[in-house]
C-alpha cells in the first residue's frame, strides 16, 4: 500500500521512482513491499531487468500487479516478513509504506535481515509547510503529499528525517545514501546537514545495509 499521491501524467514516472531505481542494480533479486498498483515493480523490471517479487495489502492493487504481468501477491508487512529466510533478496524495498506500518521498527529490522540492501522511502512530517500549519493554524497538516485529515489517514506513524536516522542508528543499520526529495520527487540540489534537509526536504530515500 504505497501512499505517495500520483502526481504525473498517465505514462510519467513519478520522481522518487527514479530515484528508487537508480539505486538497485540490474539484475537483482527484488522484493517490492507496498507495491500499490505496481508501478514502481513494473519500471525496475524494464529498466533494470530485476528478478522481481512483490506483496501488497489490499486486493485491488493485487489484480492491478497481476494485470501488469507482476509476480505480486497479498500480505502484510507488519505480519508476512518472517516467512522469508535470511538474505533471500538482493534489494528489499519500502516505498511511501513505512508510515503505515504499525510496528515500523520491526519492519525495518525484518527488511535488514531478508535483504542484503534495503531501500526506503518516506515522507518528511517535518517539512517546513506542515511545521507552519501547526505554529499558525495549530492543526494536524493537510499538503499535496499529505492529503488526509487526522481522522481518515492510514498514516498512524509519521517520522522526521532526522527521526528515521536515529531509528537506523537502533538497528545498527549503516546509512550507505541519503536522497532528499521535493514533493514532486525532484532532487534537492544542495548539500546540506541534516537539519536543513529535516525543514526543506518532503520526502527523502535511503539505501540501507547492515
């Protein structure tokens, strides 16, 4: 169940995809987890010939994967991870899921394990703009990228950049590539610390290993 808003034209790929996609090599083993209706999945197969696997939550994106020609089948994250052996991916990906997760931090740990490189992408709470609606508006943040209410979002479990990191540092997982992002999955061209992009960045992707 990936929760990014689409936000290209029919036959676009989104920006974070791209930048998902430079970061798994051609030829990989992949597990794509949230894969929605497959977009991301479908584009890596194509473009970087992946052996690719994927689960996803709701039934409906299931029979959007298998229209594509996808190998997807439904599962939960929080639930279906154990069943995979150690290392049994190259690449193990998250993409704009882990928020919806109800234990992220066993998500991650499980994503270390079954995969020798983990690729996660999420959204920043906290952008600058939601950081402004909350001091001026004193309400939970509704953006482009954010476009539930507090009582309607299966977002239960938002995070800062700099919050993401720290949870990395728990799991003794390494932090190989940091990508900020704008919302519309553009590259941030500015190297910067970490607290400059915890303000300007909406979504960030990381490549993890442990």
């Amino acid at each position: 169940m990936n929760l990014a808003p689409r936000q290209t034209k029919s036959g676009d790929v989104r920006g974070d995809h791209k930048v998902v996609a430079s970061l798994v090599p051609h030829n990989a083993r992949v597990l794509d987890i949230g894969s929605a209706d497959g977009e991301l999945l479908d584009l890596l197969v194509r473009e970087r010939q992946v052996d690719g696997r994927g689960i996803e939550l709701s039934q409906e994106g299931v029979n959007r994967c298998v229209a594509r020609g996808l190998s997807v089948i439904q599962g939960d994250a929080d639930q279906d991870l154990s069943d995979y052996p150690d290392g049994a991916f190259d690449v193990v990906i998250l993409s704009q899921t882990l928020q919806a997760t109800r234990e992220p931090k066993k998500v991650v740990s499980e994503l270390l394990r079954i995969g020798n490189q983990v690729v996660i992408s999420i959204p920043n709470f906290a952008h600058w703009r939601n950081r402004a609606q909350l001091l001026f508006r004193g309400r939970m943040p509704v953006t482009k990228y954010l476009p539930y209410e507090w009582y309607d979002t299966p977002n239960i479990h938002f995070c800062s950049l700099r919050d993401f990191v720290e949870l990395c540092r728990e799991l003794d997982a390494n932090v190989e590539k940091a990508i900020a992002l704008s919302g519309r999955g553009n590259k941030i061209p500015v190297n910067a610390p970490w607290w400059v992009w915890n303000i300007v960045a909406e979504q960030a992707v990381f490549l993890l290993k442990r």
